[in-house]
C-alpha cells in the first residue's frame, strides 16, 4: 500500500544537503519525521484505553506515511532510549537494525531527538509490535500479489487451424 504522504526520506546529513543544494529536501524530510511522531503519540492517545492497545492502532500511521518513515521514527526513538528497560529486547535489537538518518548537527546535538516519540515507553513497545507485524503482513501480501498466477498478464494460446488453407 502507498503511503498518502509521499515525502521522500532524506538520510543525508544537513552539511551534505547544504553542500549539494538539497537543504530544503532535507528540512522536509525532518519536518515530516516530526509530524509522524505527532500522528504516532496522536494514535497512540485515541486507541490506547488505559490497559489495552487497539490492534488497529499502527494502520492508520503506515497508511499515512509508510513503513520506511514510521520504522525509522520508532526505531530512532528506541534508539535514543536505549536505556529504557520497557522496550522489549526483540524490538530493541530491530531498532539496531535500521538504517537511520544522520542525525548529527554542527552544534553536535541529535536532531533525532526532535522526532523522538514521548508516548509511555511500554505503550509504545506494544505500538512497535503492532507496528512491525502490521509491515511484515503487508510485505507478505505484496511479495504474493507479485507472485500470483492471477496477477499476470494472461497469455493467449493460439488456435490451432483445422485446416491448412488460410482465409
């Protein structure tokens, strides 16, 4: 499924876009991490009834902005948190294993903490789970729908002339 906001994810640092001509592309692609940590908490608040998490909750977010831009805002946020023990170990060590933007900004601080997502750290490790199953689903699907049989073009067998004379 495509995600509504197609703002692209700029990994580069905000030197390399400076020198490239890229500095708004990559202010876009910040302003949008910002955003999808808004929409997260936003769920988050709305699906979470005090003792349990809606198992729709992470769909509307990987609707709204992917799994690319929803997977780095979470596992920059586990990330950052690293020392928090309510992030259980299976989703700790798949935040070690994205690939995240560079985060570094001249003054030395992490510009990751600005999408850093603020919402109670065993909620959100719930909202991680929801967040990863709901991605590997839709993966799945998307491989089969690639690989179906219904989903390729139809090739048509020629007729075989009972004859040998043409018309």
């Amino acid at each position: 499924m495509e995600p509504i906001n197609k703002t692209p994810v700029y990994y580069e640092t905000a030197a390399y876009a400076r020198e490239n001509s890229e500095l708004e592309l990559f202010r876009l692609s910040h302003r949008t991490n910002i955003a999808c940590k808004n929409d997260i908490q936003a769920a988050i608040s709305r699906h979470f009834d005090g003792m349990r998490l809606d198992k729709e909750t992470a769909k509307e977010v990987l609707d709204q902005y992917g799994a690319e831009r929803v997977s780095i805002v979470l596992a920059a946020t586990v990330q950052y948190k690293s020392w928090d023990g309510r992030f259980s170990s299976s989703n700790k060590d798949w935040a070690c294993s994205v690939t995240l933007p560079e985060a570094q900004a001249a003054n030395g601080l992490d510009r990751r903490d600005d999408y850093t997502v603020a919402s109670h750290s065993t909620v959100l490790d719930g909202f991680i789970r929801l967040a990863r199953k709901e991605i590997k689903e839709r993966r799945r699907s998307l491989s089969e729908e690639k690989s179906s049989p219904a989903t390729m073009p139809e090739t048509k067998t020629p007729k075989h002339k009972s004859h040998d004379m043409e018309r």
